[in-house]
C-alpha cells in the first residue's frame, strides 16, 4: 500500500505540473502570435497577419492590442471603412487610450475625412483633456477641412501640401500609420457643373428660371471658373458671362475674384467682385472685399466682410454688406451660414438666414419696368437650405437647395411678397 500511495502521489504531481505547464503555454500563445503577426503585418504580410489577429480577437475580444493591430492593417491597406469599424469597437470600450484615438484620428485623415478627424480629436481630448500629438492631428485636420471647403467652392487649389507629417512606424509603436498614397491630394482637376432653379411668387410676379454651366479648373495658381448664366424674367431670356479667380497666396492668405458682363437688359452691365480671406488662429477666418454692379442708368457700391470659424464637423459663416446710398444713408444687409460636414467636405446640410437691404441682384417686375436697380435697396428676410452629397459608386457631387424670402415691394412701401425657390446643381469631377 505505501507503494501504491507513492505511485498516486507521484502521478497526481506530474497531472499538476502538466496542468500548470499548459496553462503557461496558453498564457503566452497570444503574447508569441501576437509578435508574429506583429511582425508579418510590418513585412508588409496583411492578410497572414490579418488571419491570425482576427483568430485572437475572437478567441479573446478584450485583446485590446491586437484589435489595434488589425485596425492598422485595414488602415494600411486603404480599407479605411473596416479599419473606422475596428477603432470605433475599440473607442466605445476604452475611452483613454491615445495610442487608439491617435490612430483612429490618423485614418480618417488618411481616407480624406477631415471633417471626421476634426471632430474625433475633439471627442479624444475631452477624454484625455492635453494632448500634443492629438493637438498637432486636429490641426492638421483644421487645415484639411479649410482646404477642401474652398476647393469645393473653388477658394483655392486642394493639391498643395498639407503638411501632413508621416512618420515610419518603430517596432515599439503598434499605432503608427504608413499609408501607400499622400492623403491631401485630388487626383480630379477639373469639374464641369450645371445648375437649375425655379421660382415663384405669391403676387404680381412670373415665375423665373436660371440655369448655368460651368467648367472648374484646378491649376497651380488656383481654381478658375467660367461660367455661362441663363436667366428667363418677365418673359425675356437673358445671358451673363461670368469668370471666378481664386487665387492663393499661402497657406495663409488666398482670395476671391469675379468679373461678369452681358448685354441682355436682364442682367447688369457689369460687375466686378472681390475678396482677401485670411485664416486665423483658433480655426478662425475673416475676409474683406467690395462688389461693383454697373447698370445703364446707375451704378452700385458694396463693401462686404465676413467671420468664419471652424468647430468640429461644423463651420459657421457670418458675412454683412455694406451700401452707401446716393440719399447720404447706408444700407446693411447680413447672412449667417451653419453648415455641418458629414464624411468630407464633399458632404455637408447647411442652413442660411438672412435680413437687411439685399446686396445681390433682384431683377423683378411690374408690368413692363424692369424694377433691378431698385431692388438693391428694399428690405428682406432670407431663409435657404442647402444639401449637398456624393455618389456611392462614383465621385461626382450632388447639390439641392430650397429657400423662402419675404421681400419689401419696391413700389409699394411697407407692403411685401413671399417667393419660394428651389435648384438642383450637379458636378461631374475627371
């Protein structure tokens, strides 16, 4: 018996060391395949790397590091989408880890989402309040955001450089991001975009429709438009010849510049158009400049300014008009934009309101006087709605917008009408 209690003992002993010898080697397998597909995934080996990282996550869904990991890989290879969907996982768990948001920001900036970056730097820094590294990726945001806002309008070239600053990833760091393309280049340098709107009134007025085309031009000095207008008022037809110049300067510094002429009675003379924009620290802008409209019998004055300021996905507009009057008074017209970005700067809902003395060009009708140059000086308030949206298969941009105004009748003081527009505008990008 005592032997048979040694024989006992002795197996219960080697069951238990082999029980905690395989305990061990379950402890460290993912430490040894993590490094292994650590390793693959920096030779440049994604999809073997991707096997095995996805094998861990699902065996061990809190492997935080190789949920990373993965994230990075599908962010290397320029599947921003499943990488978004990685870090997104990982963010709603684990809310104060900057190595991750670092990422999680970098990939965004990488797939041209600005907008998207803007605001996944701010959501980080309320959690981690100070950052440098996350501050220096919401500046570069910032200035991504900025330039792709203005390319869309034409405010300058979206090829310069950003100053993004890729660096090659150490073997210490998992978060580092090496993409295969610059991320602030448009590989589309020209745009041709057609316009349409309709609008009608509560009174006394025939309805007026507009239509233009236009061919954008990308080029190393800036963006440059020409633009054909056809307008049909108080059954005339009508066309304006346009050319808009936006010119930069520096990162700083760019501008605006519009000339237009035509010799339909529809449509001024002339008119000459221009601004200097600046951009501001804080994610600030300001700009100031003038209009000229020459008419046959008179001519008119602008001066306009406007603030712009940047806050995550959104960007706010305050533009005013001034006009001196010949009767010694100064008429003050204001707009105030709020757009909201949605992926991109391509994406964007945008609401704009406005009151004062119109400054733009309001060719309206009473019978046959043609009540333009008289226009400028009534009273109106503006409320306009603005979507604008991307093909899922295909670059080309999509716009619809809607407004309401109720505008001061130029003959009849005090007494006011109610128009209702709507305009569809579409822009193909090669």
């Amino acid at each position: 018996m005592g032997h048979r209690h040694r024989y006992i003992t002795f197996f219960l002993c080697l069951a238990c060391f082999m029980g905690m010898g395989q305990d061990v080697a379950s402890t460290d397998m993912p430490s040894s395949r993590f490094e292994e597909a650590y390793a693959e995934a920096y030779e440049g080996k994604h999809a073997s790397a991707q096997t095995a990282l996805l094998k861990m996550v699902e065996q061990r869904p809190d492997y935080i590091e190789a949920q990373a990991l993965l994230g990075n890989t599908y962010s290397w290879q320029g599947e921003y989408d499943k990488a978004r969907e990685t870090f997104n996982e990982i963010t709603s768990k684990v809310r104060t880890n900057r190595a991750i948001w670092i990422s999680t920001i970098k990939n965004e900036l990488y797939a041209k989402n600005a907008a998207t970056a803007l605001g996944l730097s701010n959501k980080a820094l309320g959690y981690l309040e100070s950052d440098s590294e996350i501050e220096r990726l919401r500046a570069i945001a910032i200035q991504q955001t900025k330039e792709q806002a203005y390319t869309n309008s034409g405010w300058f070239d979206a090829s310069a450089e950003t100053g993004v600053s890729i660096r090659k990833p150490e073997a210490s760091d998992t978060t580092a991001i090496v993409p295969k393309t610059p991320v602030d280049r448009d590989v589309f340098n020209n745009r041709l975009a057609t316009r349409n709107a309709y609008t009608v009134f509560d009174q006394r007025y025939d309805p007026v429709i507009a239509s233009s085309i236009s061919y954008k031009r990308q080029t190393l000095a800036g963006s440059i438009i020409p633009r054909i207008n056809y307008n049909n008022r108080r059954q005339i037809n009508g066309l304006q010849y346009e050319l808009d110049f936006y010119p930069k300067f520096s990162k700083r510094f760019y501008a605006y510049l519009n000339y237009g002429f035509s010799k339909a009675s529809i449509f001024p003379n002339q008119k000459i158009g221009g601004d200097l924009y600046v951009n501001l620290p804080g994610a600030m802008e300001f700009s100031a400049g003038g209009r000229y409209i020459q008419f046959d019998s008179k001519n008119v004055s602008v001066v306009t300014n406007s603030l712009g300021h940047y806050r995550g996905n959104y960007y706010f507009s305050l533009r005013s008009y001034i006009t001196p009057m010949p009767d010694n008074l100064t008429r003050i017209s204001g707009n105030l934009l709020v757009r909201k970005y949605g992926r991109d700067a391509e994406n964007y809902m945008g609401i704009t309101v406005g009151m004062g003395y119109s400054p733009e060009l309001r060719q309206l009708t009473s019978g046959d006087e043609l009540l333009a140059e008289t226009l400028l000086y009534v009273e109106s308030q503006r409320l306009s709605l603005e979507y604008q949206f991307t093909g899922k298969e295909n670059p080309n941009i999509y716009r619809a917008n809607m407004g309401l105004t109720r505008q001061e009748l130029a003959f009849d003081s005090g007494n006011y009408f109610w128009s209702v527009s709507a305009g569809f505008t579409y822009q193909v990008k090669f």
